[in-house]
C-alpha cells in the first residue's frame, strides 16, 4: 500500500508529456493552418505598416524608434516561419509531434508580435537633426510651368545640376524659394541648404553658409583648402541633399569651396540661379530658362498688388492694361509700378504716369534697362527726401539686411530728416520712409518686419543713379583701399564698410574729395589712419570708424569743423581721442566698448550734441563735474559704468534716452522727482564699483519687451537708507543683494510695474505683503536665490478680481525655504494670463498649487483652468510631490511644452486630458501639446496620470535626455 501513492505520480508524471506529445501530433494539421495564417497576417502588416510608412515619411520626419523596432522584430519573425515552414515541408511523419509543438509556439510568438503592430498618432516624428524651415515667397503668378519642371528634375534622377537662368528681377530666387518649400514634404532628401552667393563672391564667406546650416562650424584660422575638405566631409554625412545657390554671378569650382559634386551613387542635387548663361553652361547645369509673364500673367500681377477694386473703374482697366504692357511682362518691374499706383483713383493720373513711363522707356531694346527704366519710373515719383533716403540703402552691401533703427540712425546723421524738435518724432518720420519705401517695392522686409533689405537690381538702379558722386565697394573683400584715381573730386560719400582693409599707406596722399560729406569704414581691419588722410576732406559730416582695431586717431581729425557724426563704436583698442574743441557742429559721438580712460578733451564745447554714448567704457572712471549740464541739447545719453550725478542729469531739459549709474538712493529719488523724464531710461544704483556686475545684470535682463523704463538696485539696505523713490511711470525694477523688510519692498510696488526682478535679498520672507499698484500690472516676475522666502503673497493680500490678472510668466529658482509657488484660490479665479511657470533648484518646494479646500468641482475634481499657459518647466526640486491636490487637475487649452528635470518623488501630473467624442474611453492631450520632457527616465515610468491609457496616448510626445548628445531625443 506504500507504494500506490509513488506510482501514481510516476504515472503522472510520465502521462503528462505524453498527453501533450499525442496532442501535438493529432492537431499537427490545425496547427499548420493556424501558423500559415498568422504567417500570412504577420506579412501583410508589415506590407501595410511599411507603405504607411512611406506615405507619412518626409523632409524633416522620421519614423518612431517603436515603428523601426517592431519592423525589425516582424522581419525576424517572418524569416524564423519560412525556417520553421520548410522543416514542416521536408519533415517525416513520425516527427509530426515535435514538428507541431515547434509550429505552435511559433505561431504564437507571430500573433504576439502581430498584435503589437498598433502606432497611435501616426509612424513618424519630427527629426531635430534637420534644419526645415519655410521660406517666405510672394504668391507665384504664372511660373507654374517653370517651377514644375525643377521640381521634376530634383524628384527625378535624370538630372543632378540644374541653372535657373533669367534676367534680374526676372523671379529666379522666388520660384526656387517656392521649390525649397515644396521639397519640405517629400522624403527624398535629407537636407535642404540654401545659400546666397552674390556679386561679390567669397569662398569661405560661402562655405561658412553652408556649415552653418548643418549646424557646423569651420575654424576661421583654417586655410581654404582645409576648410573644404572638411565641409565635404560634412556634406557626406548628410547622405541626400539639394544644395540651392542663389545669385550666382561666375562659375568657380565646387571642389575649391568644397561642396559634393551631385551623381547618382550619393543622391544629392545642385541648383544654382543665375543672370548668365555662361555660368550655366561652363558648371555644367541643365539649363531652365525663367521668361517674362504673358500679358494675362502680367495683369493678374499687377492686379494682385494695386488692387482688384480698380476694374471697378472701366477706364482706369483700359489705361491698366498699357501701363502693364509697358513692363513686358517684366515681374520686378511690375510689381514696383503698381506699388506705387496703389491707392490712386483718378484716370488724369494714371494717364499721366502712362506717358511718363513710355518716357522713360521708349526706344529701349535691352531688357535689363527697360527694368531699370520701369525702376527709374517708380524711383521718380518718390519725394526728393524719400529719394535721398532710399539712395543711402545702396551704400550697404549687396544682400545686406539692414537693420531699420540702424537705416533711420543714418538717415539722422546726414540730415536727411527734418528737425522735429524731438529725436522719437523723427524717428517715427523715418520709419514712414521706410514704410513708403517698402509699399513702393523699393525695400523688401525682411526678418519679421524687423530689417529691409534692397533687391540687386534696385541696388544696381540706385548705383546708376549715384556713379558720379557715389564710390560704393562694401562687403566686396576688399584688403587695400581704392585706387587714388577712384577718388574723384565730386564725390559726396564713400563706402568701404565690411572689408578686410587692414591699413592706408603712410605715403598715401589724401584723396582730392572736397565734396565728400559721408566716409563709412566700418568693420575693417584698420590699426592706424595716416595723420594727413583727412587733409583734403573738410567737408566731411559722417565718419564711421567702427568695429575697427584703432589704437589712436589722427590729430587732424580735429579740422574736421564740418564734422557731425563721429562713430567709433566697438574700436575695443582705441585708448585716446584727438581734442574735439573744434568740432562745434558735432551732433552724434559713439564711443561704446572703446577703451578711453578719459573723456575727450573740448567734450564740453559741443553744445549741438544731440547724441552721447559712452557705453560700457570700462577704463573711464568719472565724468567731470559740470561737462554734462553744458551739452543742453543732448536727447540721447548712455555713460556706463562710469557715474553719473543726479544734479547735472536734471538739467538736460531735452533728453529721450539715458542709461546711466548712480552711486546712492538720493540720486535716484532726485532723478525720480524730475516733473520730465526721458521716454526710455535704464538706471543701475550701487554704492560699489559696479563694472563686473553692471555687466552682467546688463546681460541678463531683457529690455525689448515694449516697456523700457528699467531701474535697477544693488546692495542698500532698505531699511537703514532714505526712502528709495522711483520713477512714476517705471515698468522694470530688478534688485539685487538688497536687505531690509517686506513691507519696505512693498512701498517700491505702488507704481505700475510690468516687470520685476528680486534676486539674493536674504532677507526677504514674503514678496507682497499688501495689496498694491503692480499686482494688477505686473507681467514678469523673477525670483532667486531667496533664501528666507516663505510665501509671495503674504495672508493679508486680498483677493481681488485684477490681482495678478496681467501675470504672463513665473520664475522661481533656489529659494531652499518656500513650500509652494502659490495658494490655490489664485489659480482659480486670477491667473488666466499666465503663459510660463518656472520652478528649479528648490530644496523644499512640495507644492505647485498649494492646497485649499475651495474650488469649483467637476465630477468631484477641482479644475484649474489656465488658457494660456503654454509652458510648465520644473527643475531639481527633490521634495516635490505633486503639483496639486489628488483631486484637483489642470485644464490648459494652450500648453506647448512640460519640462519636468530630477523631481523623484513626483508620481501624479495632473493635466486634463478630455475623452474622445468618437470613443469615451480614450482621452486626448490638447491639441497645442508638442512636447513633454522628461530626465531621467526612471521618472515618467513611476509618473500616475488620472486616465489608464494616458501613458499611451502621450508617448508620441515623450522626450529623454541624450547625455551623449547633450539634447532631447524622441522616446518612441
């Protein structure tokens, strides 16, 4: 009987794996079918996926890393079935058992993998390492056809080098601007790179370009050659690319700049464009020749740019259609003219404009000057001050972009506006220059509205228009100035700006110019400048010897008694200027970034100066008492760091401008009590010598944010020193390392601050303590390094519906005490403009949101909603346990990005993700969210969301930190 039991479990145990062999042999059939058919499942997904894959994949995507592991997984899959598939095929019946067994652990390790074949939200993801940028182009009118056949040329591979000839203004640049775009969509090429060469070609100007938008750079110490081995080198791992190079003007070799030539073997495309054929046929393009518009085209044009509402007028079409005919279907020219027909309704004008233009252009057979004459049409219609200032645009370099406050300082300084008593409202009468300039098609605008930039052929125009009295070679390379005989005795301005002229022969006569009023050698090379060089030049007004490397000026530069700009901005080396007691109708000095130790001898005697900027003179410890009160017309003063006094400040009845240091309060409450401030001030107070810290701070705050009124404090104790009074109408206040009581600080908010600053005030417990002026006004708040702070908003603040109703952005940085950023009652019902909360570097922060038992629930949930926040940050904060309460969410219609660095005891994000109409089940992130950021990565897989699938539906979304590459990089 002892011996039953044993045996029963020896029979077990050896029944068990017969049970399965016996099994395995009689569904051997079932399991085959089931294996062909999870085969043939598993290999149409893959089909599917990978024709997916190709739809989706273009220029600056790239596919999911989850995408490319699950096609690599099924690949592998799918090769081990045909293994196991011709064992079954070759196999003998009587392994049918092991054959089976192997057929359905097989299948089932196909269904696993068919089944993880589901990708929300697409296959592809955006490649941070390629550079997509859209360029901006004017709507093409009638280029269709041409820039059809580019496009087909690049997709196809028949053609690897392609020339876009045609005259200028003829719309080359516009339609490969047009092409660049498209190309953004296809999956081609890995790269788009476009380059602008110009008249003046320079290889290591060009090879520069081109590293840059590979996000490289070359040695500028390096020779060419080097230079070129390694931009090839460059190119190379970029795999396919179309390199575009625009304005074009003589073949070079490709090799010389280092640039790939394109074959088929590496995929990449060349397009140049250009005005010659010979550039074309001699670098071995495919030529595409861009032709002038049809009549029709023509009229479509020019109706887009003076207005479809003139057909209204049946004779104002009839007169329509002859000035357009007049262009030939020339596209710059075109445009020019209705750009300044725009507006004009009477048919006694456009008949007169008719006949002029048949003025300018009757006779001409040569296309290119019947562009300039179209151009000269349109230049003559101009005011002869519009004129003159638009002449001024030619004497930067070809394709330069000009930035307008600079444009305007110019045109200030060779008196090209009329004196409006006030610097700001003659600012504002060039900017309506420039604005007319641009409705006229003279300028184009450039970089968001901010610089404007002149087309070739306008600048050729304007050239033409100035040979005899112009000498124009800027950004041309120049290494040696002109010629004696290029200086002849009637011209009036000169420009060398931008070359490599690293100095004048002592021998060198000076040039016969007696009518020369304008000399720009900007950023040149220049050491020093012969004494007798300005002999011949006493007529001379502006004369701009910036960013050069000047250690002295010549004496004789005191003669020049005609002399109203002297601009020596950035001469870093320059340590001493000739007297200026002579040079009585001077109107604007710059000596910003210069090392002078003292101020120019006769400084006091220009009584006509408008403008001073004495800008980050660091070897300049004072300014003599008594020099400044006597320049009563100055309207523009920057002294720094070098002090100013209060006193002699008050008197400059006429000042605009002033960025300037004071040594203690009393200055500044005596600056503040001024019944007439200027428009813009930045004032930095500190008893100390400030140079490094003025530096500094100067740096880090932001003063183009529309407000510009910006005082700045550094160590006072408030509570010892007199009252600080501010400025009524200042909109930045930043202190710093300042010690003394909240309530004190508080005193300093009764104005209507825009932004603030508080950084190192130990002291410090609660940043308001009452209500206040600012709480309603303030729109960027700055705290660090607060090491007693406990709460912002102390207890006693009120709740009121404008209270921080205008707060944009939130920074709050190691401050070891604070528990949380604020209560939850503001959240609530106040803080509906807030774009950005940054919180990083503090040691006890638990709490975003702190909490509170109010709210308005929703299914039990308190929901903070914050339309426009559109960015989360926060950063090393280890105490960090959730940004609200369990119950309370976060609604955020607008939110970009979430940057969350090193919170480990972060488990919950409380972001509402509202559900799907289509499936109540799934939940949707808002459709602004491009990004969520995660380090490490530990974080995000012990992170709770609210919803179960949240994990999944974010994923697309999910960036880790590459230490290896020092950036972000995708998760999936």
């Amino acid at each position: 009987m002892d011996l039953i039991g044993p045996i029963i479990e020896v029979i077990k145990f050896i029944g068990q794996p017969a049970r399965k062999y016996l099994k395995n042999h009689r569904k051997f059939s079932e399991y085959v079918d089931d294996f062909k058919q999870a085969q043939a499942d598993l290999h149409d997904r893959k089909g599917d996926i990978h024709q997916q894959l190709q739809d989706e994949h273009c220029f600056g995507k790239k596919p999911k890393q989850e995408v490319e592991s699950w096609l690599k997984k099924a690949g592998e899959k799918l090769g081990h079935a045909q293994h196991v598939e011709d064992k079954v095929r070759k196999g003998n019946y009587l392994f049918r058992s092991c054959l089976g067994k192997l057929v359905d652990e097989t299948t089932q390790t196909i269904k696993e993998v068919y089944g993880q074949g589901h990708f929300s939200n697409g296959l592809v993801v955006d490649d941070p390492s390629i550079i997509r940028v859209k360029l901006p182009t004017p709507e093409l009118t009638g280029t269709t056809t041409i820039t059809e056949k580019i496009y087909q040329y690049l997709m196809g591979d028949g053609v690897r080098m392609i020339g876009v000839c045609g005259m200028g203004g003829i719309g080359k640049t516009t339609i490969m601007k047009d092409v660049h775009n498209r190309l953004l969509k296809e999956a081609k090429f890995n790269k788009l790179i476009w380059a602008t060469v110009s008249q003046d070609f320079d290889v290591r100007r060009l090879q520069k370009d081109i590293a840059s938008q590979l996000k490289e750079n070359l040695p500028d110490h390096e020779n060419t050659i080097v230079r070129a081995a390694k931009l090839s080198e460059m190119l190379r791992k970029q795999g396919s690319y179309v390199l575009i190079l625009d304005d074009v003007w003589s073949s070079f070799s490709l090799e010389d700049v280092g640039i790939l030539e394109p074959t088929t073997d590496n995929g990449c495309k060349l397009v140049l464009t250009t005005r010659s054929e010979e550039v074309v046929r001699s670098m071995g393009c495919k030529k595409v020749q861009v032709s002038c518009l049809s009549m029709d085209e023509a009229m479509q044009l020019f109706l887009s740019k003076v207005g479809q509402d003139m057909l209204l007028n049946p004779t104002l079409e009839s007169i329509m259609k002859l000035v357009v005919g007049e262009c030939d279907g020339l596209p710059l020219a075109i445009v020019t003219i209705a750009g300044c027909m725009r507006g004009i309704t009477d048919p006694l004008v456009w008949q007169n404009a008719l006949n002029e233009l048949r003025g300018y252009i009757r006779n001409i057979q040569d296309m290119e000057d019947k562009v300039f004459g179209c151009l000269k049409f349109s230049y003559d219609r101009l005011e002869q001050k519009d004129q003159d200032c638009f002449l001024c645009c030619a004497l930067y370099p070809e394709d330069y972009e000009i930035k307008k406050e600079e444009i305007v300082e110019y045109w200030m300084e060779q008196g090209l506006l009329d004196e409006m008593g006030t610097r700001q409202a003659m600012q504002g009468g060039g900017n309506s220059i420039l604005q007319k300039l641009e409705e006229n098609c003279m300028l184009e605008r450039v970089r968001e509205g901010t610089h404007v930039k002149m087309h070739d052929v306008v600048r050729d125009m304007a050239l033409h228009i100035t040979r005899e009295r112009f000498l124009v070679k800027a950004g041309m390379q120049l290494e040696e100035l002109p010629d004696k005989e290029e200086w002849s005795e009637d011209l009036e301005k000169v420009s060398l700006m931008r070359n490599s002229i690293s100095k004048i022969p002592q021998n060198m006569q000076s040039p016969e110019c007696q009518k020369l009023t304008t000399l720009l050698l900007s950023n040149n090379s220049f050491e020093e400048i012969p004494e007798s060089f300005f002999e011949h030049m006493l007529n001379l007004k502006i004369l701009d010897l910036s960013l050069n490397s000047i250690w002295s000026l010549p004496n004789s530069i005191s003669n020049l008694e005609n002399l109203t700009a002297l601009l020596l901005r950035e001469c870093s080396k320059l340590e001493n200027v000739p007297s200026l007691s002579k040079n009585r109708d001077l109107k604007k000095l710059n000596l910003e970034r210069t090392s002078i130790n003292k101020i120019p001898q006769g400084l006091e005697m220009l009584i006509n100066l408008r403008y001073l900027n004495l800008g980050f003179t660091f070897e300049l410890e004072e300014i003599p008492n008594g020099i400044l009160s006597k320049l009563y017309h100055l309207q523009h003063l920057i002294i720094h760091p070098a002090s100013s006094r209060a006193e002699e400040i008050k008197t400059l009845k006429k000042l605009e401008v002033f960025e300037g240091c004071f040594t203690n309060v009393q200055n500044l409450s005596m600056y503040a009590g001024q019944r007439k401030r200027p428009n813009k001030y930045h004032i930095w107070v500190s008893h100390k010598l400030i140079d490094h810290w003025f530096y500094n701070s100067y740096r880090s705050i932001t003063f183009d944010r529309g407000y510009s009124r910006m005082v700045a404090i550094w160590g006072f104790n408030m509570n010892i020193e007199d009252p600080i009074i501010l400025p009524s109408n200042i909109r930045q206040l930043h202190l710093y390392h300042c010690e003394g009581r909240a309530s004190t600080l508080n005193d300093l908010f009764r104005t209507d601050l825009k932004e603030c600053t508080i950084e190192s005030c130990h002291e410090l417990e609660s940043i308001f303590t009452s209500w206040c002026a600012s709480l309603q006004t303030l729109e960027v708040l700055h705290m660090r390094m607060l090491t007693n702070l406990k709460v912002i908003v102390g207890e006693s603040v009120p709740l009121t519906p404008g209270t921080f109703s205008s707060l944009k952005a939130i920074y709050l940085a190691s401050s070891k005490n604070l528990k949380n950023l604020l209560p939850a009652k503001w959240f609530l019902q106040n803080l509906q403009n807030l774009e950005k909360i940054e919180v990083r570097m503090c040691d006890r922060v638990e709490e975003i949101i702190a909490s509170e038992k109010e709210g308005m629930s929703t299914n039990n949930n308190v929901m903070f909603t914050l339309p426009k926040l559109r960015i989360l940050k926060l950063v090393h904060l280890p105490e960090l346990k959730s940004i609200c309460k369990t119950n309370e969410v976060m609604v955020c219609d607008s939110l970009q990005r979430i940057e969350i660095w090193h919170c480990p005891k972060l488990k919950r994000f409380p972001l509402y993700l509202p559900l799907l109409e289509l499936d109540n089940s799934q939940p949707s992130p808002p459709a602004s969210l491009k990004e969520i950021c995660i380090n490490p990565k530990e974080c995000w897989e012990s992170m709770e969301w609210d919803h179960p699938n949240a994990k999944n539906v974010l994923l697309p979304l999910l960036k880790f930190w590459d230490k290896r590459n020092n950036q972000w990089k995708q998760a999936v």
